[in-house]
C-alpha cells in the first residue's frame, strides 16, 4: 500500500485519479479502522491534511468556509464559527471522544457516507454547499447530494471534496443538532435531526429547514418541515406534526443498533427537541 | 492467623500504590510489549461457523507460502488424558480445553480456532490463514439456553448425558448438570405466606471487556525447555494448563507475568499460549500472539446469559417464608458454567427456613463461558432481588427494612452449607437506610432502586518471600498478578508487621521458577490469602532479625522485642534498625529472608447493598444513572483506596451489564457486535461519581480482619437498576438489557396496557 502526502489540491487529484482504488485520508479515523479491521485495503491512501486551506475557516461575503480536513476540536474552538452555526458545530463536537476530535475531519463524516453520520443532517439544515475539485476542475453540489447511499457517494473518480460553505445568515438564525446514542459518546447515532431556523421579528418562524440522519440509506431532507413549520412559534400541535412528519420520512432499518419503530419514533422525538432548542437560540442571536 | 484488634500505621492508610507511576506513565510491560529477537507472529484461523462438521483441512498452500514458517491444527494437539485443573472459581476440563484450543472433528462457535499460522510477519500470517482450505457442513446451531434445553433442540455433543439426575438419561442432551440447593419444605413454606411472587428472567451472555486483549510470547528451546511471556491472573495456572496440553514437565516451563490489563476472571485460562508454545516448537523460533477485540468478544470469555424464575412467598409481617429459584445458565461450547454460584448465592444475604433452588448448566453454539467477577451471582441476584423489591411494595414495607428483617447474621445457616462467622448485612442495610442518598427526593420520572449481594469469596495457596536488603529496605517476593491494587495491600500489610513505612517495601510478582506454586488471582482471595502468607513472611523475617540482634547483643532471643521497624532489647535501651542487622548480617548467619507457603481458609463473605437513583427518558427509553452509593463490609481495607476503586469499578461494570452490554447473534449465530462500538460497555461520562461506603466488620480468620471486597460491587446493579426503572417508570423489566429501544417499548406497553383498562 502506497502513502502519499501531496501539497496541492491539483497533486491529490492527480494521485486519485490514476492509482486505481486510492483512498483519501484526512483524519483517519473512519479509514484507518477500515484498514485494521481488513474491510478496506486500498491501493494508496493520499493524505490530504498537509495541502494548503484544506484545514482552514475562513469567514466571506458568502459565509463561512470550513476546509474539508478541519478537525471537529478545530471546528468547536472556532468562536465566531459557533456563534453563527451552533448547530453544525455541536454535530461536529460529537464525533467520537476528545481523542477522535483532534482528528476527525469534516469531510471525512461527510464523505465516509455513514447514514449514522452526524454533522450531515446539520449540514443539510443549514444548506451548506461541498465544493468539488476533479479532474475536470471544480463544481460545488448540495452536501445533501454527495452520499448516495452506505458507504457509497456521488464523487467521480479523482474528485476531493475540499470545503464546505455554510451560507450567511439572516439575524434571529439558529440551529441544533440531536443525536440519540446508547452510551453519552464513542457512539454511533440510532437516530440525528438538525434543525436551522430563521424568526420574524414577532416570533413567528420565517425559514425552517430540516435534516434527519441514521433513519434512510442517507441522510435526508425532510422536505414538508418548512410547511409545518414557517409562520408558527412552535406550538406544541406543531412540534407533533413535525414528529410525526420525521418518523414518516424515515425508512429505518432493524439492526443491533435499534428497530425501525424505535428509530421512527425517536427520530421524531429529536426533530421536535432539536426545534425547540434552534428555536430558543434563533431568538438570542443577533 | 486470627484476627485481634490492633492500632495500626500502614494498614488502613492510603499511600500511592508501587505500581501507579509506571501505569499512569505508560512505563509497565503489558502482554504485547515483550519481543524477542527473530521472533514470529502468530495467526488463528477461526469457524465462520455456529456449529459445524469440519469435512477436511488442506494447509498445504499456507505451509508453502514465502514466510510461513509454521502451521498447526487439531491434529497437533492430542488430546491431553482426562482431567481437572482448578483456576480460582472455575474447573478446566482439560480435554475440553484442547478442543476450545483447537476445533477437530467439530467447530461449537463463531470464533472456535481451527488452525494457526506462525510467519515472518503479522500480514503474512493473516495472508497464509486465507490459503487455508477448510470444508465445513454447517449444523443447526442453538444460543438462547431455553431453547437449548428443549428435546429437539441442535445437540451439541452426542456424549454428554445430563450429571446430577438419577437415573442417569439414557439420551444425550444439551444439559450437563444439574445443582440443587435446597432445605425445609417450600411447599409448607409457601402454604405459611400470605403473598406469593413468581417472576420470570433473562439476561444475556456478557462479556468481561478487560481493556488489554489477550497476548503472549512463547520461545519453545531445542532442549525442551520453554518460557511464556503474557498477562495473566495467574502464571502458574497458565504454566499448569500449558505444560498439559504439550505434554510437559512442570520444571521445563517458566511463565514470566507481565502487567496485566484487566481480566476479571476472564484470563484464568489459556486461548494463546498453547498454541504459541506448539507453532515455536515448530518452527524453533520465538513466536507471538495478540488477539484482536474481535477476537477477544467472539472467542474468550464470555459470562453465561440466562433464564431464571424465582417464586418467593413472605408472611404480612415481612417474614419470608419460602423460595424457589430455577436458574439455567449457558455454558457455551463446553460444559462448566458459573451456575452453582447463581444457586448458592443468591438468597445467602437473606436466613429463609424453606428453600428449593435448582442450576442447569447448558451447552450452547458460544465460546466457553469463563468466570467473570462474582461468576453465576449477579444473574442470581437480578431475579432474586427484583422479586423481594416487588414483595416489599405488596406488604407496603421499606425496601431495607424487608432485608434487614430477613438477613442472614452471624449463626445462620447459609445455603450452600456452612453457618455463617461474623457478616456485616446488617450493617450494610442499616448504613444505607441512614446516608443522606436515601433520604434525597427525587423529580419526575425519577427513581430509586434497592439491592444486595452476596459473595462468598475464597481463600486458597499462596506464598510470600520477604527479603531484607542492606539498606533496610524489602524486597517482598510473591506470586499473584495485581488486578486491583494487591500490590500496595500485601506492602502494606509487611510494612504494619515490620512497623515500617509501606514505600519501604517494594512488591514484586515473580515468575513460576522463582516462588512456590500460588492459586490464580481470583475469588478476591489475594488481599486475603496471600495478604496471610506476607504476615507469616514477614513475621518469620522479624524472628530471624531478633535472632541476629540477640546474636549481636550476646542475649537471649526471649530478650529481644520488635517495635517500629527495629529490634529492642526489652531490659534495655539498645535497638538495632533492620539495616544496621542487614549490613551485619553476613557475619550473623547469613541473609536475612523470612518465607511462608499456605493454603488459607476462613474467607470470610463479603456482603453489600447498593442505592441507585436514575431517570428515564419517557420519549427515548433512555436511562440516565444520577447518582450511586455502595455499601460494602470490607472487614478490614488495607488501603481504603482500592477498595472504593474495586466498589466504584464492580458497580460500573454492573451498569454496563444493566442497561446496554449483551451478545447479539445474528440468524446464523454469528456475534454481530464483536466489538466495543456496539458492545457498549459505559464509558465515564456516562456515569457520577460512584460512592462508595465502607462497612468494617473484621473477618476473624485474617490478622487484619481481611475480607476480600473485588466481586461482590457487580452482584447488585442488575436488581438495583430493575428496581430503580419500577420506581421512576411503574414498570417492571425483566429482560436484560435494558437498552433504550427496549425500556421504549415496555413503556409504550405499559401505557397501552393502561389505556385497554
């Protein structure tokens, strides 16, 4: 097995695109138990954490850009970051334990394509955008869009995700993640919801949008919420329906980790507590 | 030895333990740490299969693979001549030992070795076991005991006839044993109580989930002389076990114990070392061993789940007058299950005149089970203690005062026999009733759970070298790996005796060619037992140093006192310090080395009762433990330290088993969670701080008043939690785990039930 540490984006892509079966590396923390546990043996691994702005955040005009092989310790530290989006930091914040956190990098949940995967519901709610650079040079896609399925994603071959942008936001905007996890860390989500909300000045909700995780092949996007949501102040009908909008979006599986109605139900239960807490938030933020 | 009261220095004090700074460090020399020159990796090759015929074995590829410098199989070992070897609470069936080592015509479980390779490298020895060529016919496999136990159910071993009914069964079955503890007569028992209780349980296999996975080194000479390098609660039962297996002197064999990293039980046998002697042996190279956690969950320890119903009848009064206990156990692939542990013990808090409790022990499509921490008890206790819970609601009585009306004390007759020396039950019971944990309210959906535990704990041989350097320092010399601070409690107790401070005397855990042969660290015996053979040590120190102080006063020896680390001559003002009689020694006689070797009885019970408050989250099901307080009766702790550190460490372990630990297996009997992702042992921020209450009511046969304290903390959360989840939920779980999809769904039932009137 190869190991190659490139210094530019263009190196990396290069390497991907003619090893056959390379696999990027940034923090490790998926891949590498992969490689102990024998259930990948790539050809090379291409380490990405040394090429320049992968492992920054920069606040724009446009937002904020979170480099794909930041940390979630880097990304939890990043006050102005959390200020903004403490919804997306908190899901990053919950990988793993203090270790896995100086490691594990946001592109890696996200391009691991674990269903279980925490900041993708997040990143969902708050319409954050993976920027792409292939060999046929640079395109930017709804993260949304990027898993297809477990394990599985939309990327061609040679294509690195290298950022993430997290859109600005209106004033009175907030978001939160929930996770249901057996232990309180060093899990894996039986269920996740990230909520981001945006108020009117009276209260009322203006934007909405919701991401559920662990419950489908993919994370997902539960299309009905702003329907449900906009205009109200969360009223507990509200949150009922928006429960009960979550378990009926969900395709669960049974497995070791919980059975399809545990996870419809609770699913529900963390879209409605993740809501009420974006809620909570939206109406503190400047 | 007996016990008399004393003022004490060392003993009750608490000192940094000998062994703390190269822990916290990362200095001390754990099973994997040790390499040799030119040394080999080992690899096992294991059953994909729950229950199998193995058809043919073709190594020829793997032995003609680059690398390859050995492999092996069943057909390398032959089985070793019938027989036991005692390790701690378990018996070792050694024939049974050689075909867990290695499968032959069978494989019994997801994980059963089949061959093992031995190569110039870690990936090539996992290369050459995919070249290993094996033919199975998958059998019907069994897991869940219940249905083990049923006539038509997969039979495992077509020679086992179930021991322990009589007539013997004239068909074999999957039921190897039956145990029955039983006095007075239930029915009368029953007949006399105005409420009866009858409830049934299940739990599920667990497993001990030390953190450090087994490993060794073995170096197999051309003479026939061998060493084994590995972690251990016992080297000489791995020496013992291994020189069966191979067919060797005891003499040829030395184990050398390094640092171990938990075992709980679990590592009083060997899964690696035989085979690691044998691929040395065949290829003449020192060879290594590590196991992976996948390893370690599919193929060593697990402790039994179980089925168990228990029916308990008690007189308005609070008087119980009677019980019955059906507990099965699975044994895993081999017979021995921890059972008669579950029946001995899980009424032996409590003086019941009536009592009928039978123990199966069945065989199932696991790995063997092997002891794990009060092995059999805390199943036991789980039914035992839930129903009492359930009585004291019936009767309207205080949870405590419903025990401590029934608890055995000292003069009882006890189940399993013996009547009862001095117990500290009661006082367990009543320094509960009065901690201000008891008296705290609690909120919405929270709730508070009562239990107690029993365990009998063991004694044993042991031995003890004290030797005394020139500088008056001590080397004390013994032979019981440390798996819960032993080393600082032995120091501690040669320090009292010597009236030295404990920094003063450096413990050392030997290997087998270096002290006399000593049980397995097991049974809580070690502070115990071996805490005996370190006073009788050092004493035979002090009696030798008064000899040479005599010898330099010109006095008799009559003459000569000891007191605070120094000879004293008692009509007199003289005294001489160990070191001023060390450095003379040489012209004194010689060295100066105090010895005993004993094998100790009167271990005196160890019993406990543990209060858990915690919370359930009504929409998830998940349980949120707030707070826990232990109360155990130490007899006396050595250093008061470790015995909240083995209280804090039972109870935790105890948590695990209650709300998430448990083996899933999937349709083809497969472990789907061999690993510690999904078998979710606690993590700390899971838990409070776990308080810990020491109760001292000395044990007679120990001159500190010892008891052993390590296995009895695991015995009562299962029960406490169930108890607790009653209060806060009104809902009585029974099945083990109770993780949050299920604690979820017995609430919506509960809720459903209500609603359908």
């Amino acid at each position: 097995m190869q190991y190659q540490s490139p210094a530019s984006i263009d190196e990396a892509v290069a390497a991907l695109a003619t090893i056959g079966g390379a696999r990027v590396l940034a923090g490790g923390t998926d891949l590498l138990v992969q490689l102990r546990s024998g259930s990948a043996s790539p050809a090379a691994v291409i380490d990405i954490k040394n090429i320049a702005g992968l492992r920054t955040i920069s606040e724009t005009a446009e937002g904020f850009r979170i480099g794909a092989a930041v940390s979630g310790a880097e990304i939890t530290d990043h006050e102005a970051l959390v200020r903004a989006w403490p919804g997306v930091t908190e899901a990053a914040g919950l990988i793993g334990s203090t270790q896995v956190q100086g490691r594990a990098s946001l592109g890696g949940n996200v391009c691991n394509a674990s269903p279980a995967a925490d900041t993708t519901p997040a990143l969902i709610a708050a319409r954050a955008v993976a920027e792409i650079i292939g060999p046929g040079g640079r395109r930017s896609i709804p993260v949304e869009q990027i898993a297809t399925g477990p394990g599985k994603t939309s990327l061609a071959s040679g294509e690195i995700v290298v950022s993430f942008l997290l859109p600005k936001r209106p004033a009175r905007s907030a978001d939160a993640y929930l996770r249901l996890i057996p232990r309180t860390e060093m899990d894996i989500a039986v269920a996740g919801a990230g909520v981001s909300l945006t108020l009117n000045e009276d209260g009322t909700i203006a934007d909405a949008r919701v991401g559920i995780g662990a419950v489908a092949p993919t994370a997902l996007v539960l299309d009905g919420a702003p329907g449900i949501l906009v205009g109200t102040k969360l009223e507990d009908a509200v949150l009922e329906k928006l429960a009960q909008m979550a378990g009926a979006a969900a395709r669960p599986i049974d497995d070791k980790r919980g059975t399809i109605d545990y996870r419809r139900k609770v699913v529900g239960v963390l879209a409605k507590r993740a809501a009420l807490i974006a809620y909570e938030r939206a109406k503190g933020a400047r | 030895m007996t016990y008399e009261p004393k003022s004490l220095k060392v003993v009750g004090t608490r000192p940094v333990r000998h062994d703390g700074p190269d822990k916290v460090t990362g200095r001390a020399n754990y099973a994997s740490d040790f390499t040799l020159p030119g040394m080999l990796w080992g690899s096992i090759l294991r059953s994909p299969h729950a229950h199998a015929k193995v058809i043919s074995i073709n190594t020829d590829k793997a032995r003609a693979h680059p690398g390859v410098k050995a492999v092996i199989t069943g057909a390398d070992l032959p089985l070793p001549p019938p027989g036991v070897t005692q390790a701690g609470e378990s018996a070792i069936n050694t024939q049974h030992l050689a075909k867990n080592l290695l499968a032959r015509d069978k494989v019994f479980y997801d994980g059963h070795p089949v061959a093992a390779v031995a190569a110039i490298s870690e990936a090539i020895a996992r290369e050459a076991l995919g070249l290993i060529e094996i033919e199975y016919e998958v059998l019907p496999h069994v897991i869940d005991v219940d249905e083990a136990m049923k006539a038509d159910a997969p039979l495992l071993h077509d020679d086992l006839f179930t021991e322990g009914v009589e007539p013997r069964p004239e068909t074999p079955s999957n039921i190897a044993k039956r145990i029955v503890v039983s006095k007075g007569d239930i029915e009368k028992g029953f007949a006399e109580a105005d409420i009866v209780i009858e409830r049934t349980y299940t739990t599920k296999a667990v497993h001990q989930g030390y953190i450090e996975p087994q490993g060794c080194v073995a170096n197999y000479a051309e003479d026939g002389q061998a060493m084994v390098w590995c972690s251990s609660q016992g080297q000489f039962v791995i020496r013992d076990l291994c020189i069966t297996m191979l067919g060797m002197e005891a003499s040829s064999l030395k184990v050398i114990p390094a640092e171990i990293g938990g075992g709980f039980g679990g590592k009083t046998t060997v899964y690696l070392e035989p085979l690691a002697l044998m691929l040395s042996k065949a290829s003449g190279r020192p060879v290594k061993m590590t196991m992976s956690r996948g390893e370690v969950l599919r193929a060593t320890g697990p402790h039994s789940g179980s089925s168990m119903t228990a029916r308990i009848g008690a007189m308005k009064d609070g008087t119980i007058t009677s019980a019955e206990v059906v507990i099965k156990f699975q044994a895993g692939a081999f017979p021995g299950s921890p059972v008669g542990a579950a029946v001995m013990f899980c009424s032996a808090p409590y003086d019941i005149p009536n009592l009928s409790i039978t123990g199966y022990d069945v065989v199932v499509n696991i790995a063997k089970v092997h002891a794990y921490r009060a092995p059999g008890a805390p199943n036991g206790a789980f039914a035992f203690e839930t129903v009492l819970d359930e009585l004291a609601h019936e009767l309207k009585m205080d949870p405590i005062d419903f025990r401590a009306k029934n608890s055995a004390v000292e003069g009882s007759k006890s189940p399993y026999g013996p009547t009862y020396g001095p117990l500290g039950g009661i006082e367990c019971l009543s320094s509960a009733k009065n901690h201000p944990h008891y008296k705290v309210n609690l909120g919405p959906n929270q709730g508070r759970g009562v239990a107690s535990g029993f365990w009998i704990n063991i004694g044993g041989q042991s031995a003890a070298t004290v030797v005394v350097n020139r500088d008056g320092t001590i080397s004390l010399v013994e032979g019981c790996p440390d798996i819960g601070g032993s080393r600082a409690s032995l120091a501690m107790m040669c320090a009292e005796v010597l009236g030295i401070a404990a920094e003063k005397v450096r413990p050392s855990i030997v290997d087998t060619t270096a002290i006399a042969f000593n049980d397995v660290t097991g049974g809580s015996r070690v502070t115990f037992a071996t805490g005996i053979a370190v006073v009788q040590a050092t004493e035979d120190a002090v009696r030798q140093m008064r000899e040479r102080a005599a010898k330099m006063w010109d006095i008799d020896v009559d003459q000569v006192g000891w007191r605070d680390g120094a000879a004293q001559e008692m009509n007199g003002n003289r005294s001489l310090t160990i070191s001023q009689i060390a450095q003379k020694a040489a012209k004194t006689g010689g060295q100066i080395m105090g010895h005993a070797s004993i094998n100790a009885s009167g271990a005196g019970p160890s019993l406990t009762t543990h209060l858990c408050d915690l919370e359930v989250d009504r929409e998830t099901g998940k349980i949120t433990i707030l707070r826990y307080t232990a109360f155990q009766d130490a007899g006396k702790a050595v250093h008061p330290s470790y015995v909240e550190g083995q209280m804090q460490g039972g109870v935790v372990q105890g948590i695990g088993w209650a709300l998430n630990e448990e083996y899933i297996h999937d349709e083809n009997g497969r472990l789907e969670n061999a690993g510690f992702l999904d078998y979710r042992m606690p993590v700390a921020s899971d838990l409070p701080m776990i308080d810990a209450v020491i109760i001292e009511v000395p044990n007679p046969n120990h001159p500190f008043g010892v008891r052993g304290v390590g296995e009895a903390p695991i015995v009562p959360p299962l029960a406490a939690i169930a108890n607790a989840i009653y209060d806060a939920t009104g809902v009585r779980m029974r099945d083990l785990p109770f993780s949050p999809p299920k604690v979820l769904a017995a609430l919506e039932a509960a809720e459903k039930a209500k609603a359908n009137g």
